[in-house]
C-alpha cells in the first residue's frame, strides 16, 4: 500500500524567505504526485501535479525518484501563501483513481 | 469551471441519530469522493463511486454508507451517529483516465453531540 510523509505539522517562514515543504512517499510503481492547498475559509484546491512539470504562484515541486520525495519550493514567501498545503499520490495503475494524502502542513508567513 | 456542491456547511446532530450528508457535481465526472478531514490526520477516504450504482470502500468505511443513484449526486450517511465523527467531511469529483485532479466542495462541518 501506498503512504505520503508531511513531515512537518507546522512550518513558519519570514515574508521574502524561501519556503520549502517536505513530502516524502512509499510505493512501489510510478506515482502520480499532487500538491492541494486550502487557504483559510475556501475549499481544497490543486496547487500543481508533477506530471505537468509547472509553476504555480511562484511554487514548483520536482519528482525525485531516488529520494521519493515530491517537495514543494518557493525562492520568496509572500503573506498571502499562509495557508494548509497537503501532498497526495495516485497509484500508477490504470484506473485507480484514488489519492493518497498526507497528514498536511501548516504554512504560515510572518511579515 | 467545475462546481461541487455539499448542501450544509454546518450541521449539528445528535448521537444514535441517521444523517445524510449530500453532495452533487456539475460536470458529468464519473468519480466521487467522500473524506473526513481531521487536524494532525489529514484527510481519510471513507468512500468512493467509479459510476452510477457502484461503491468502493476507503481507509476507514466503518460506520458510513453511500448511495448513488444518478451521476451527479453521492450521498453520505452515517447510520448510527457517534461523537467520534464528529469531523469535516469533503465531496470530491473527478473524470476517469485522464489525469484529471480532485475537485472539492465546501465541506460539511459536522458535530454530534
């Protein structure tokens, strides 16, 4: 079976600093990776996927087989990334449609 | 733009009580979802829908039903609730084989007292 380790619960960053959240993963195939956010009082939404290989508001995340890792990078924090950030995994085989999430982190900015 | 909607964004229940917890999409996904989410536990698939009629139990199915009998509407319920589902619960859609995200609704912030 398939696991997703966030590391840390809370993480606190100085505004301009680089922010890096860890996501580590187990599983045996080839892993479809995503990166989903919720920031306060809206709904869980995709950030980015490693499939499409993206930057999404200044944030990427680079698939390391060796390390199965997934972390999401940003070089310079702003305010408005404080939100809950949660990575998840989807099975390589076809038609498995279901995620995996981690337990989440916490991101928060300090201006 | 695709809409998940989950009909209360609170609700207060008492235990022993059955609760429905609905959800509808408007895209046509074929794939539904229902999890809980809990602090320091992220979130838990409790149920998931391939089509109309089907169900697959999750992580942590036990004491949850769903129903589905039209495409764009899965049903949650809780046949006997406890306080330890006490929870916030997500509906999520998505279309098969295509490398399609989630799509989430809402929530429903569920208390039982």
């Amino acid at each position: 079976a398939q696991r997703v380790t966030q590391p840390e619960k809370l993480l606190s960053v100085f505004k301009g600093a680089p922010v890096e959240l860890k996501c580590n993963y187990s599983y045996s195939g080839s892993p479809e990776l995503f990166w989903y956010v919720q920031y306060s009082r809206q709904r869980l939404q995709l950030l980015l996927r490693h499939i499409s290989r993206e930057s999404i508001k200044g944030f990427t995340a680079d698939l390391n087989k060796g390390e199965t890792s997934f972390h999401l990078k940003k070089p310079f924090a702003q305010e408005e990334d404080s939100a809950m950030y949660y990575c998840a995994l989807r099975p390589s085989n076809f038609g498995n449609e279901k995620l995996t999430f981690g337990t989440g982190t916490r991101l928060t900015i300090i201006p | 733009d695709v809409k998940v909607t989950q009909s209360s964004r609170y609700l207060v229940k008492r235990t022993g009580e059955k609760v429905f917890l609905e959800c509808v999409q408007d895209m046509d996904h074929e794939n539904m979802f229902w999890y809980r989410q809990d602090p320091g536990l992220g979130l838990r698939l409790i149920y998931f829908s391939y089509d109309v009629k089907m169900k697959e139990k999750g992580d942590i199915p036990e004491g949850y039903s769903v129903s589905r009998e039209k495409k764009e509407r899965f049903s949650l319920i809780l046949e006997s609730a406890s306080t330890n589902q006490t929870s916030m619960y997500l509906c999520a859609s998505s279309l098969s084989y295509s490398n399609q995200p989630q799509h989430f609704g809402d929530g429903t912030r569920l208390s039982i007292l």
